[in-house]
C-alpha cells in the first residue's frame, strides 16, 4: 500500500477532454441498459410509453448535464456537486449529499454494477449463477460466490486505482472505448436483422400505459387510469434514470482535468449526449427484433440476451455476456476512481474522516479509496440489484434538482462572480427540469413509497452526524 502521508497537497492535472468524455460515458453504461427495460415494460406494457421514458430521461440528463456546465465552471476543483450545493445553500446541503453519497448513492452504484459484473460471468463460471446451490455461510451470512467476486472486483479497482489517476485513465480508456464499439455494433446488427412483423406488432395500442403480468394462465394486460399512468410512468423511469447516472462523476474529479473551466463542461455534454443515443438506439433494437411479452418477460429481466439471440443465434449469449462484464468492469472503474474525490473534499471541511483528505504519493485519496470500497463491499453482502436501483434513482434526482436549483440561487447570491459557461437554455430549460424532476419524485412518493422511504430515512441520518461533525471540528479548532 502506498504511503498515505505523503507530502503530496495537491492533484496533478493530467486528464483531457478526451478522457473526461470517457469518464462520462464510462460511468454512466453499467449493467442497467441490458437489464432494467424489462421492468420498464412490466410498468408502462407499451412500445410508445417505453421509449417516451427514455427519452424524457435523455432530455433530463442532456438537460441537467449542460446545467453543470456552469456550476463546474465556476467552482473548478475537487469535490462536485458536494461543493456546488454547499456554495448555493449550506454547508449542511452539502453535507447531506455527501454522507447519501457514501451511504448509497456511490457506493451502492459500485455494489450493484460489481453485482452484475459477477452474475454476468455465471455464462462462463457456472458456480457464479445466481441460485441456492452456489451459496456459502459467512459469519451467519448467506453469501453467494457472484457476490465474493463482486467484492473483489471492487477491491482490485481500488488498488489499480490508489496507485495514481494515470492508471485508471487506462483503464477507463480502454474499457469505455470497447463498449461504445460494442455497443454501436449491437445497434448496427440489430437494424440489420430489423423484423419488420415484431416492430408492428409491438406498436400495437403503443399508446396505452397498461401493468403487464403474467400469471399461470398466461399474460394479461391491465389498462391504467391518468392517475396510475403516471405512477407507472415514474416507477418505469426509475430504471432509466438509474442506467443513466452517475454521468456527473467527471466533477468530482476537477482538480485532475486540464482546463478544467472547459473542459469539464464540454465533456459533460459530449458524454451524455453519445449515451443517450445509445440508450434510445438500444431499446429500437430490442422492439425491432423481439415481442413485446419477450422482452417484459425475459429471463432474469435480461432483454439484451434476448435481443442477441434474436440477432446472433446461439452465440448471443457469449457475446452479450462479454459485452455486459466489459462494460460493468469499465463503469465501475469510473465510479470508484471519481467517488473518493467527494469524502477528500469533504474532509478538507473537516466533515468527514480526517485521514481522507491526505494524498499518497501518487496523488490520489488513497485513504478515502479504502473506506468507499468497504461500504461498497459491505452493500453487495446486504441487498440485491433491484433494492438498490430503487433507492438510488429517488434520492439522486432529488439532489439534481437541488443542485440545478442552486443556478437560480447562485446567479442571485453571486452576481458578479466569474462565469466562463453559462447554463444553456437557461432558464427555461433548468426550470422544465426541476418540473420533471419534482414530478418525478412526487410520483414515486404517492404511487411507490416502497422506493422513497429507504433513501429519505439515510439521507436524514446525515443531519444528526452533521452537527456532531460540527461539534467535532468546534472543540478541535
């Protein structure tokens, strides 16, 4: 292990726009676009209504993406959306954000993404399968082996990643450039192979928000009032938005990218932009070439094998598997070397662990490396893909519209202050998310509860352990 006390005070500026883009794009495709469309059908049971909930996510992270240009511009240094919401409120706004960002919003993400990674390989390790027979007891603990492999997989990213940002650039590089190749040619095989008889009869009532379930009977369609469709809508979205954060990871990194002022900004929009393509281009493809019912019900909610096997035949399986632990492997690795950047920050505030605010040799946050992969590690013993998802997706958007709001409250507050990009469309197109947003969160509040409750109680656990941070850092000064 590197020597954390180091004299090292400051990051080097060694990223580009080049591989802060891949950082975007890297952080933002996991497991969840292979997986979550799945869901997506059960809730909205329609071609049209499933594709409008991809794209009203496109358009929030577009949106919200080219909002933070802004804010990114005008606070250029380690720490992101932590340091934009304790500039545009308080210091405990931040706080709050910070302690859901270790508690769950990050290193759940880890958690879920290493999870898939490892499930994924059960195609070529069969004791990684997810059932009964390839569990063990751990300290009282029922723990599957995929689950061992998830930690560590999050344990060598960690390492890789404590020895310097060169060596997760990498890594980044090369793993988010094969699964925008692989990906783009999925899309290309799949317009190739585009079965005109299954995309018409999956546009059949595309317009009809209905629950699809499936029962021993067979598969029945529920139509769904104004009130319910729109419950439908946001629990649909749930897996969208989740598939499609994570892209302001490139913040928390500021202080490592050249030219900061632009650079984090373009590379914000230029990633989110080529994965919302991609997410949109995706799902055509899985309507194009597999029934509606196939997809809503496919194995394991695995639509992309599905899909493959459509395509490819037989061989679908191996080469959307490959695709799948590729492009987990990549996201993780975006996600665990950008998340330390937040509790390093927050530590130079004195409201986390002290030793997190140190640099090694290397000039990374070896410390708080260390203390996100145990949380992330200690999620994947604890809950299961889909409970994460759930929780993730409601507290997030909740601090995008925070955060996204603290333009309005910022161009007020701050005049006068340096403004190297402003936020574009503002301010109709920052209002028309925090609209979408609230809506967003309102809806699963009412229709979902079972989604809110969880993230909202660890995110006001924060409150409590801000004053006593507060306390803390009152009788040490």
């Amino acid at each position: 292990m590197n020597d954390i006390t180091a004299d090292n005070t400051s990051f080097k500026p060694s990223l580009g726009l080049f591989d802060s883009t891949m950082i975007v794009a890297g952080s933002m495709i996991g497991s969840g676009i292979f997986i979550v469309s799945a869901d997506m059908l059960k809730e909205v049971g329609s071609a049209g209504w499933l594709l409008t909930a991809w794209l009203i996510t496109g358009f929030m992270t577009l949106t919200a993406a080219v909002s933070y240009g802004e804010l990114s511009a005008m606070f250029p240094k380690a720490g992101g959306q932590y340091v934009y919401l304790k500039e545009a409120y308080n210091p405990l706004v931040g706080f709050l954000y910070g302690w859901s960002f270790f508690a769950v919003i990050q290193t759940g993400t880890i958690a879920a993404v290493a999870v898939a990674f490892a499930k994924f390989g059960g195609y070529f390790f069969p004791s990684l399968i997810w059932e009964d027979a390839n569990t063990f007891n751990l300290l009282g603990l029922h723990v599957h082996y995929a689950q061992l492999v998830a930690i560590v997989l999050i344990i060598i990213l960690t390492f890789i990643n404590t020895k310097g940002i060169e060596a997760g650039k990498i890594i980044q590089t090369i793993f988010t450039s094969t699964k925008l190749i692989s990906l783009f040619g999925l899309i290309l095989a799949g317009f190739i192979t585009f079965k005109w008889n299954t995309w018409h009869l999956n546009w059949q009532n595309a317009w009809t928000v209905q629950h699809i379930t499936k029962t021993a009977t067979g598969i029945s369609f529920e139509p769904l009032l104004m009130g319910a469709a729109l419950g439908a809508m946001a629990s649909a979205m749930v897996g969208s938005i989740f598939s499609s954060d994570a892209w302001n990871n490139v913040t928390f990194i500021a202080g490592e990218i050249k030219n900061p002022k632009r650079n984090i900004g373009l590379s914000l929009f230029l990633g989110t932009l080529i994965v919302t393509v991609i997410y949109i281009l995706i799902n055509v493809v899985y309507l194009a070439n597999v029934p509606l019912t196939d997809l809503a019900f496919a194995k394991d909610n695995r639509v992309a094998l599905s899909a493959s096997e459509a395509i490819f035949g037989a061989s679908g399986t191996i080469i959307i598997a490959l695709m799948i632990m590729v492009s987990t492997f990549g996201c993780n690795n975006g996600l665990i070397l950008a998340g330390a950047r937040v509790y390093y920050t927050m530590s130079k505030d004195q409201l986390f662990f002290k030793n997190a605010s140190k640099l090694n040799k290397s000039s990374v946050p070896e410390w708080a490396l260390w203390i996100q992969c145990a949380m992330a590690c200690a999620l994947c013993l604890s809950g299961k893909y889909g409970d994460l998802l759930d929780m993730v997706s409601f507290i997030v958007v909740i601090f995008y519209v925070l955060t996204i709001a603290g333009i309005f409250i910022l161009r007020k507050k701050r005049p006068d202050a340096e403004r190297p990009y402003k936020a574009f469309g503002y301010p109709v197109l920052p209002i028309i998310y925090i609209l979408l947003g609230v809506a967003f969160c309102t809806l699963l509040i009412i229709y979902k509860p079972q989604f809110t409750w969880p993230g909202l109680i660890i995110t006001l656990i924060g409150i409590p352990l801000y004053y006593l941070a507060v306390r803390n850092k009152t009788t040490t000064e």
